[in-house]
C-alpha cells in the first residue's frame, strides 16, 4: 500500500518566506528560516512503502522564494531545496524502518532542471555563494545516510536530469536512467550558462563514479547530454532501462537494497519544532532556543553563540534517550545551533565575527557525551552523534571568522570543547573572576572519533598534524583542565588574566572585524583543513573556490555574461583572455 | 674559497624584456621570454664553496620588468623568479657537487619583502594569476631539489621576510632565523592587502610546517609579523639564532646538510640556451625549435605544439647520455616545450585550445625512454626524468583546453605518449589515409612511474582511478597499438576514421574554442586532478583558487580596494559582506 505522506499545503502562509535580507537593502524584506515539517512541503512528494520510502521532485513553479521567477521544469531555488534537507533529516529520525530511499520526479518527461537559472542570475553573489554551500551540504547528507544510517538512496530518473538534477542522482549511491529516447542526464552549464555544475557534479563525476577524465570532459560540454546505454556505457548512469520495465525494475532494486541493509528498531523520533524567540532593538537582533541563543550586533558586525550546556539529568540509557526523543539536550541543542548557523549565514551577511560562548556544567556535558558514546550503537544515539557531526561541519564551513571565549561558569567540554576546536582561536580567561570558580575545559570520549570533520580527522588530530602522539596523549587528560593546563597542552590559543581580559579580547575582535571579510574566507579556508582532502572537501574546496571565482567573473555574470543573459535573444559576449 | 660566479650585467639590453602582451593591448611591447642565464642576472647573486652553493638575492630596484615600479626591499616581480627558477635549475643539472644550497639576502636588514605590490596592483588579473602560478611551479621545484636531487635549501633569514619572502623561506626544507630584535617573517598579506599570502605559504603553513592553526591564524592577521624565539616556538622557523652566531650557525648547518646528503658524480651537465626562431605573419606566429614548434593562430584562438620525436641513434648508456648532455632528445625536447608553454601562457592569453601533435617514430621513443628508465640510478638521468615530469605537470596545470590529435606519423608513445594523457581528450586517426602507416600509440616503462602527476598518481592511475587493475595490465600491452586498440583499452577518446576525421576535429575545434574561458578553466581544474590531493595540488587547487577569486573582488582591486590604493594615503573600503 502507497500512502501519500503529504499533500500541498492549505495556504500560501505555510510557505517559507520570500526574501533573504541579502537581495535587496539590510532589513528589507522578511528573513529566510530554514525550519520546515511535511505539511509543509510545496515541492515534493513523499510516500511510504514498508522500508522503501519515494521521494518525488514536483515543484510548484509559482512559488517562488521570491517573486521574480517561475520554477518551472522542475528547478529549484533554496526554498525547494530547504524541503529536501528536511526530508533528509526526518527520514533518518522520523522513519528508521526506511531502507531504501526512491528519488524521483512527480512530473513528465523532467526529473529536474536543476537550479533556476533566474533565481541565479537574479541573486547576489553572496546569496550564490551561500546556495550552493547549502545544496552541497543537503547532498552530502544524503550520501552520509546511505554510508552511516543505511538509508541507501536510489535517483530514478524519468525524465531529463541536467545540471543540478543529475547533481542531485550523483549524490544518491545508484542512478537507474529511463531509456526512453528522452530521458538524459547533462551538464549544460559550462556549454549554456558559463558557470560550473558546482553543486559537487565534477568531483562526484570524477572522484566518486570514477568517470575517465577525457569522458567527463566530453559529457561536461555537451548541452543535450547523454541518452540511455551511452549514459550507462560512459559511467554516467548505473542502469540505463527500458519504460517498459523501469518501473519495475526501480521497485525491484530499492527491494534489494532495501533487503541488505539491516533493520533498525522503531520507533522513530519526531523532531519537534524549536520555536526560536526573535526580537530585534535598534543594531541588536537576537534568536533565544531553548538552549542556544543568537545575538547579532549589526553595528559592530559581530555575532555571539551563546550553547546552554545539559542540566546534568538527561538520560544514560538508549531507552530512555529514545524517551526524551527531540528534547534529549544534544540533539534539540545541536538543532538549535545549526539553525542559528544558517540564519547568520543568510540573514547576517554583514557579520564578519562569531563569537562562541556556552554557559554551564562541563562536567554536565561530559556526562551526556560518555551516555551517548556508551550507547552510540542504538541507531537514535548513532543518529544523534552523526547529527553532532553534520552541524559542527557546518560550523567549519561558516564563511565567518569565529573566536571561541572561554570564562568561568562555562561548559566548553567534550562536544562543546569541538566549538572551540572549530574557532579560528580561542581565548580563555586565567584564573577567577571576583573569587568565582576560574574557567575550565574537559575532553570526553566524543573529542576522539565520532565528531571526525570532512578531511576525516578529528578536531584534535587536525590541530596536532604536527605530533598525532600528542592527540592521543589527551586521552589520559580525564580530569578539568584549567586555562594554564589548557595553554600547556595546545588546547587554547591565549589565556589573558582577569585584567587584561577585557582589553585583549575587545581589541581582537576590533582588529578582526577590521579586516577584509574575502581575505579572510579564503585565509580560513586554508588555515583551517590542514591534513587530508576528501570528496567532501575536495567538494568545498577546489569545485566550489573555482565557481566563487567564476561567480564573480563578467563572462558570466556582467552586463552581456551568459548567466546575465540566459533566456533573452542576445548571445553572450566573453572575454577570450583564458585565466 | 669563494667565488663570486655572477655579476651584474653589462648592458640592460640582457635584462629580461618588459612588458607581457596581456599587461596592455594585444602586440604591443615585447614578448616576455623565459630563457636566462647566469651571466645575465641582475637580481641575484650565485656562489660556490665545495658542496655549499649561496644563493643572495639582491634585487636590483632599478631594473623592474615593465616601468612603472621600483622592486624595492628586495621585493619580486616576475623577472626575478625567472631567475630564480633558472638558478635552481642549473644547480641541479650543472653543479652536481653542489648538496646544500643556502638562500639569503645580500641587502642589509632585509631578507625579501615578497611580490612587489605596485607591481601586483598594475597587473591585469590574468597576469596575476599566472604570476603566482609560475612562482608556485619554481618553488615546488626548490622542493623537488630537495627531495629529489639530494640539494638541501636552508633559508638563511639576515632580515625581515615578509609575505612571498616568508613563503620563499618556507618551501625551503629549513629556516634559520637572525634574532637581532629585528628580523622576522610575516604574512602582512591579509592584514595590510586584502589578499592572500598566495605562493603556497598557507597551506605550507598548516601542511608542511603543520603549525597549529590558531596560531596560523594569529600569525596571518599580525601585519608586523613575529620574531626570534616566539617564531621558533611557535613553529615558524626552525632555528632563531642570535646575530653573532648566526653565520656560523648557518655554515655548520648547511655543512651538515651536505654531509649527509649523498655524493653525485660530476661533471654537471650546462644547460645550453635552446634557440628558437620566431616568426610572426600576420594571425599566425611561429617558434621554431630543434625539437618543438608552437604555432599560434590569434584569430581561431588556438595553438598547436608539435613534438618531432628522436631520431632513433641516442646513446643508450648513462656515459653516452652525459656526452650527449644538454643535446640529449629527453632533454631538449621537454625543455624546448616548457619554453613553449610558457611562451603561450604569458604571451598568447587568447588561446583556448591547445592542440597537441607529434612527428616521429613511435619505436624511438620507446627506445629513448628505455634508455632513461634502464639507466635512471645515474644521477643525471634522474635529472632528466625528473625534468620531464616537471614540464608535463606545467602542461597539466595550463589553463588552455587541451587535445591531443593522434595521426599517421605522430609518435604518442612513452613519454609523449603522455601528452596524449595530459590532454584533456584525444582524437586519434582509424586506418591509413591514401595507404600510409596507419596512426599508432605505444607504452613504455616512463607511463608507469617516473612521471607521477601532481596528485602523485601516474595519468594512467588517474585515467583509470575506476578499475587501477586496468592501468596495470596495459603493462603487458608492448606492441604498437591500432586506434580501435587504443579505444578498447581506453587510451583515447574518439577515433574518427579518414572520412570523419577532418570534420569531426574541425567542429570539436570550434566548439570548444567558443566556450566561456572562465567555465573551461574552472572545468578542467576539476576534472584533471581526480583522486587524492597532495599539498601541491592543495597548493594550487583550494589556496591558488580563492586567490584567484580575492583577485577579482573589489575589496582588493577595486578603485578603493586594498591593493589599489597601497601605498596612497586613502584607507582602503570594504563591502562587508561576507561570502
């Protein structure tokens, strides 16, 4: 039995808002947000059948983010993809008796067109720059699903997939392509638009399919794309199959992954809203959680991340996490901290630094890291701990500088002690304040394995490159650490006293926010993935610094660039000089 | 005994010629030209002492390579790291006694202050970035030395090394630091330019020195940089040694280096100029080597290189390579090509495409290569090869589109052979043409190792990254290799048959040729580097790419961008918004 999850919402309203505050003036225009739930959903279709679950692409192209274009073909602009990262997320949460994930189109002869090209041409580049991040992260997701949560997405392509469409069949672990002498996966963008599939499509054509280097370079510049057994010959497509038997035959293997992949016990975990609080005074604005809150400063362009560590009575037990469910403290705070990511990164262009504080217990929060390690093979508490992981990834790819502040009454511990591994530098103050107790931080076990960044090392392993003896050498370090201890170990970049707190800390954020917020993304960007590169961060680095560069180039978005005039009469004009 | 070897030259008619083609309007100024020697350098001073070779910059600020700037505080331009790459160069294939080379600065209290930033600022962004890629290419070089050909650089700081001048030092296997109270190395890049230390001094900041990244951080932001004993704690240099010691210190050590470093068996081999002929009638321009030929035609927008391959009687021993020397076919050839590449880069920025050819027998080449591999302990030879996979890498990280075009009487085998591979796919005649020899490639032993890409993998492991057993077993293919072989092995890309071809090449030409430039260069980075990154392709992927990027924005170059108005006494405005 087929059963339609969702239908398309009652009203407009339900809709994400329209208007990120970096297309037009700040404060114009209402926020993005970036929660959502399936009746919610606008643009995709979500069904269930025992462990196989489809996901259907069927875009309502007159609801657009934001006015100014039509979503037609099946494109999508964030808000489309917004829906898909929360189908993603609930489906490991929500639906653990899912095995097999069917992605497909709702919609004839199209499975998707892959990002709208109006919305692109018509955005910021910070906005495209922000998109694209975003997309790469929802894709990335979803490939850490089918590796870590056996959820093994299946892309059934029924119709044409090009740019970001078969971008997005690239992220799923098998593409079956229907052979029907439309059907056809491409890359036009370098041909039609100037631009790069960047959404990962290169590095996933050559780094993950493996797709000879001369081929991928003949497939990338062929507008109309391949067809059918080329497709399948070429690498491009796993199966290429009859419309006869397509069907059928995408039934019959999402059974089969479904059948090796081993059953997770539900029931599942609804993840309830988070209901931030926002307000907003004069240069201030700020989001409370539960337990993080937001502070925006747009005067002095800063940001504070204030995490609330547990209260010390969470649960130990995989029972009783699965009780506590979306209130457990590290997942409702890991959701809270990652919403708050992503309103600053579209929301708060202008913030050039994030300042990370947390109030709290360490030894409160070691607890709730040993429970989760304890426990990390319940598949929720794995869930959890892979959730962790996402968000502080996305932390590290927040184009901000991030300065941790480490003071007494904080809870930089265990997986709260990863924000200050994840800041560009961390301050911590020695010594007491006023004879309170003087600040400390803690290692637990989630210091050393389970939080891995995209370059696959851990924090810990990433900051001693140099002595990875030294890194494991802190495991024996099971007591609080005091600044001075902190300082000693590597584990803090400065430790001004009481005295010279206050001046040190406000001159180094006056001197940061001084600074050119471009050097300083592509001065972060290298300083802070040393070590090994990966898919993922091969993904981030060279295809997405190329397309950054490519973003900003008049070929592609000046007065008569490709980008610029896509879909007008006039062809586009280049300047030949090759760079 | 020292002996100086160089000294100023005579007349500014040796000087490097001025002005690139691309710093103004198409034809005008000369041609810059790639080829030196030391009798003609203006910016450095070379001396010998046994096995201890110094190498002194001493820029002289009166001799920029275009006017418009003075290279000031042993600032660079491009005319001085021509030098310098031809220095390192010549001491690996004419001074084979040479085991430790000590890089200093013959000016007082300054080291190098790094690119010359008026210099940078009056540059078109396509000079710029072929600035930096060049000077990435002679550092790694420096490198290679050292790993390679057993020529340790110790970097003897007597000044202040700022910016490039740190990350000179840097790609040294050793920095000595003067602690005068005054020298020091910095990266004022970010802080004072609004750019990136971009020759690879980041990454080789975090990945070859791997100090830790906060550190990093704090060291990248500090304008004034660090000295002495906190650069030495804090990984930055290897050694700060007071001003009385310091020359003694950096003699023993440079004597230390040698003396562990293996003898080579003299006499060095002179690098002989290579002599081209030029030609320029009306599009179309010629240069004519013994070896090589690049045509450029500046009104289809592309280039064609043609190799002749040897002519079948090279020595085939090591004492007949040596005799042979700078004439031998391997070494001619690929350094006639690496002018010729360099030629196209800096001085034709219109040409999209590249057409690779070669002329010759397909067997000699295979002989010259299995000369090479069977005699490749001798110390020369090894510089030979070496050489090679040099120049091949150079041809990997051209910006130009790339095809190779395999007919009747080209010579693909073995070491050209690898043309074929670098190339970003390749056409390759089926049957005879009017009853000649039909088109064949070959393999030899130099595709299997030798001359390993920038991600360290042979191309062939690149091409086949899907199926390596597949790159293994064309160990057994030791024939020629018809085009429908070559097809079914998967060593070429298309083979069109007497009838097609002309056509087929005539439209693919075309296409290509009317792509965006940007789009193809974006393209190719990422499809040419599949599989794993190494911090030399670090170097010029993720660092080199949002360099690149930073190039273009206006908070650098724009009219009140940091670069534009260094030097005046305007503060720079940024756009805050952060990407």
């Amino acid at each position: 039995m087929r059963m339609e999850a969702t239908t398309s919402p009652p009203s407009a309203a339900a809709a994400p808002q329209t208007r990120a505050r970096d297309e037009g003036s700040p404060g114009e225009g209402a926020p993005l947000r970036f929660e959502t739930e399936p009746g919610r959903y606008r643009h995709w279709k979500l069904s269930f059948e025992g462990a196989i679950a489809r996901v259907a692409m069927d875009v309502d192209e007159e609801a657009p983010m934001r006015p100014g274009y039509q979503l037609k073909l099946n494109s999508y602009d964030l808000a489309v993809d917004i829906e898909l990262a929360d189908i993603v997320q609930r489906l490991r949460f929500e639906h653990p008796e899912v095995k097999a994930v069917v992605v497909t189109s709702a919609q004839p002869r199209i499975f998707c067109a892959g990002a709208n090209i109006y919305m692109l041409g018509s955005s910021t580049h910070a906005f495209k720059v922000n998109f694209c991040k975003f997309t790469n992260e929802t894709r990335l997701a979803l490939e850490e699903a089918c590796a870590e949560s056996g959820q093994r997405y299946l892309a059934a392509l029924n119709g044409v997939a090009s740019g970001g469409g078969y971008e997005l069949a690239l992220a799923c672990e098998e593409i079956f392509l229907c052979d029907d002498g439309s059907s056809a996966v491409s890359f036009p963008e370098t041909p039609l638009l100037a631009v790069l599939p960047g959404t990962g499509g290169l590095t996933r054509l050559v780094d993950k399919r493996k797709v000879r280097r001369d081929i991928a370079d003949v497939f990338s510049t062929l507008a109309e794309g391949v067809r059918g057994k080329r497709a399948q010959a070429w690498g491009l497509v796993d199966s290429a199959i009859p419309k006869s038997r397509f069907d059928q035959a995408v039934a019959q293997r999402a059974a089969e992954l479904a059948a090796s992949t081993p059953d997770r016990e539900g029931p599942g975990v609804k993840l309830a809203p988070l209901e931030a609080r926002r307000e907003e005074k004069g240069d201030v604005s700020t989001s409370a959680y539960r337990h993080v809150s937001l502070r925006v400063d747009s005067a002095a362009r800063t940001a504070e991340i204030r995490v609330l560590g547990p209260d010390g009575s969470g649960p130990s037990d995989a029972a009783g996490m699965r009780r506590a469910g979306a209130d457990l403290w590290a997942l409702r705070a890991f959701r809270e901290l990652d919403d708050a990511l992503l309103d600053l990164r579209f929301n708060h262009p202008a913030v050039g630094l994030v300042l990370l504080r947390t109030s709290g217990s360490p030894d409160a929060v070691r607890a709730a890291d040993e429970a989760l390690w304890a426990n990390r093979d319940d598949w929720f508490v794995k869930e959890v701990l892979l959730h962790m992981r996402r968000v502080l990834k996305r932390l590290d790819l927040t184009a901000r500088s991030v300065f941790a502040l480490i003071e007494p009454g904080s809870c930089f511990a265990g997986s709260l002690f990863e924000l200050a591994l994840a800041a560009d530098r961390s301050y911590m103050l020695d010594g007491g304040e006023d004879g309170a107790e003087p600040a400390a931080i803690a290692l637990s076990a989630l210091n050393f394995g389970p939080l891995v960044m995209s370059n696959g090392l851990t924090r810990l392993a990433s900051r001693f490159l140099a002595a990875p003896e030294r890194a494991l050498a802190l495991k024996e370090k099971t007591g609080l650490l005091s600044a001075e201890e902190a300082l000693e170990e590597g584990l803090c970049t400065f430790t001004p006293d009481a005295m010279d707190w206050d001046d040190e800390v406000r001159l180094a954020i006056e001197e940061r926010v001084s600074l050119s917020p471009d050097a300083l993304t592509g001065m972060e960007a290298s300083l802070r993935f040393c070590g090994p590169e990966t898919m993922e961060t091969k993904i981030f680095s060279r295809l997405s610094a190329w397309q950054n560069w490519i973003f900003q180039r008049p070929n592609a978005v000046g007065p008569r660039g490709a980008l610029t005039v896509y879909g007008r009469p006039e062809r586009p004009e280049f300047d030949w000089r090759r760079t």
